[in-house]
C-alpha cells in the first residue's frame, strides 16, 4: 500500500479507539459515584454524608434520565403538597371539592348589645336581686368589703336608671350596722359606714342594726351620735334592731367591770340619742346570745329606753324572747296605767316592772 494510504488507515483505527476510549469513561462516570472535589476550605460535617436526594444514576437505572433530578424532585413536591390541600385529597378519596360558603350576613354583621333597659321593670328588678344574692344581710365597716361588695357596686354606675333602680334595691333590702364591730382598726374608727354613705344613699336604707358589748369596758370613742354620722338622713328607717353580745350586770364580770352600770348606762345613752335622731323609726327589735337574760339590768334599761320614745317593741329569732316568755316580768297595765302612758306617748305593748 502506498504510505499515504496506510497513514490514513491507522489515523482512522486512533480515531476510533480514541472515540471509543471516551464514550466508555463517559459511560463510567455516569454510573460511578460522585467524586468529592479537594478544597482546601473546611467542609462542614453535614457535607461528608451522602446526600439523601437520589442521583442522576440512581433516578435513570435504564440509562433514559425523563427531565433529569430537578424534574422528578419537582414533581414529586408538588404531588406532596396538593396531597396537603383539601382540593388534593378531595381528587385521592375521588370525591369533588365543594366550593367555600360565604359568610352569612348575620355573622358578618356585628352583634348588637342586649337592650336590658327594654326590659319591663319587674324583669329588671329581679335580676338586681340574683345579681345581689351572694351579699350578706346585715353590712359592716369590714375590710372585706372591697372584694364582696365594692366591685358589684360598680355595676351602679352603667347608666342613671340602673344606677337608680339598683341602687335603691341593694341600700333598701339590706341592713346596715350603725357602729363597727369588726375587731381592728375599723372598729375605733370615728367614721363608721354611715358617714362614708351619700346622702341619696342613707335616704334608701329601711333597717338599721346596733350592736351592744364589744368593748363593753371601754367602749370606742367613735361610738357617738353627731351630725357626721347622718342618721337624721335616714329617713326610711322604720326598723331599728338592738343586738345585745353580753350583759355586764351580770355576776360573771364581777372584779372585771369598770364600774357598777357604766356599760348599761353607756349603752342607755347611745340608744336614746339615736332615736332621737330618729323619730321616724316605728318599732324597735331585741335580740340577744343565750348567755343575756332578758329581766337582767342590761335589758331592763334598753327596753325601757325604747318604750319611753314611744316606740313598739319586738323581739329577734336568736334568743327566741316573746312577749309572755317570763310572766314575771309583765304585768297587766291598769286603765291608770294606760291613761298616763298615753298622755306621756309611750307605748303599752310591753310594759317592764321596775
């Protein structure tokens, strides 16, 4: 062969083998494993695990790679998340989604208030009687009363008319203690409940209580009837009840006593000031703990007190007292009797021997 011609054969035979040579390193690299590149950089350590996406390789085992990684990882994401939608799952389970509701017009529109002032008035009034129901009967200068009592008035000042309404229902149905006898410093306090009470206040009570015997050896100064105390206002009170503790009389505080009849003669003067003060109350209620007698000194002077005023007297639960209970005590008034009580404005439903 000329030389010519055996160059061009063996240049065709390199050619080939070179062509053969490359398609086989190329088919090799497609199915070896990925070769990290040395940096001199400092790898992470999450870099030195393998890869949790799956490889050009691993994706195309037939060698026929259908729009590469970044297709099927695409696919596949979007195949998850429609599955996450209600629209997704409505096509798996093949039931059609149904399109969302609008909101009515009542839940769009903002609720109206409940118009409690349309109610009639009886309605009205009973719900300030639920709404009171958990206060005590009787109220006293307490250091409680901020939490029980304070926070419910402010209920009192929604509107006039409920202010009104309210108002005059809780100060009417209570009764409140004209003198403190919480232990403390409320009471030797010289404002008791009373004079820290409106005017409009004190003009809606109906029954007032006073206590007798706490600090039977020397009582408060505060326990005085003046202007400040504004039972003069209280001109609804028809009910005034007396509560005797103890009687100092009695043989048991002997030695203990500050003097013979101080505390009966005190408790004699704080009761006639304070139905002078009141010439509107109608009838006078007494009540006492079991260890009280009611023919004792103590309550010889009160209910004389308050038959001298003119005033009816009648008696509590507590001590159960009645009328007939000691017939020793009573006697049956003559027409004398009757007579000069009358003339004098005293009452003869109990009269006391002296």
């Amino acid at each position: 062969m000329p030389r010519k011609a055996t160059q061009q054969l063996v240049g065709r035979r390199i050619t080939t083998r070179t062509s053969r040579t490359v398609a086989t390193v190329v088919d090799n690299s497609l199915h070896a494993p990925p070769t990290p590149i040395p940096s001199n950089l400092n790898t992470p350590l999450s870099s030195a695990y393998p890869s949790t996406y799956a490889s050009e390789a691993e994706g195309d085992v037939d060698g026929e790679v259908e729009g590469g990684i970044e297709g099927q990882v695409g696919e596949d994401v979007t195949k998850a998340m429609g599955a996450l939608t209600l629209a997704g799952s409505a096509e798996a389970t093949g039931e059609a989604s149904a399109p969302p509701k609008p909101l009515s017009r009542l839940a769009r529109r903002k609720q109206k208030p409940f118009p409690f002032l349309e109610l009639p008035a009886e309605l009205r009034v009973k719900i300030y009687e639920y709404f009171f129901d958990d206060t005590h009967y009787v109220l006293d200068l307490d250091p409680d009363n901020y939490r029980r009592i304070h926070k419910k008035l402010g209920f009192l000042r929604t509107c006039r008319t409920i202010s009104l309404e309210a108002g005059y229902l809780f100060y009417s149905t209570h009764t409140f203690r004209i003198f403190p006898t919480h232990p403390g410093k409320h009471f030797k306090t010289k404002k008791p409940l009373l004079a820290r009470m409106s005017a409009r206040q004190r003009s809606w009570i109906t029954s007032l209580e006073m206590r007798l015997g706490p600090g039977w050896n020397k009582p408060p100064r505060g326990w005085v009837v003046n202007p400040a105390l504004g039972l003069h206002e209280c001109t609804s009170v028809r009910k005034l009840t007396v509560f005797v503790e103890c009687d100092p009389s009695d043989g048991i505080f002997n030695g203990f006593r500050r003097a013979d009849d101080f505390y009966e003669g005190f408790s004699r003067g704080l009761l006639t000031d304070v139905l002078t003060e009141m010439p509107f109350v109608e009838h006078v209620t007494f009540d006492a703990w079991s260890s009280v007698r009611k023919k004792g000194a103590m309550m010889r002077g009160l209910i004389n007190t308050a038959l001298s005023h003119g005033k009816r007297i009648l008696w509590g639960p507590e001590r159960g007292w009645s009328d007939l209970d000691n017939e020793e005590d009573i006697v049956v008034p003559t027409n004398d009797m009757v007579a000069t009580a009358l003339l004098n404005g005293v009452g003869m439903d109990v009269v006391i021997v002296a």
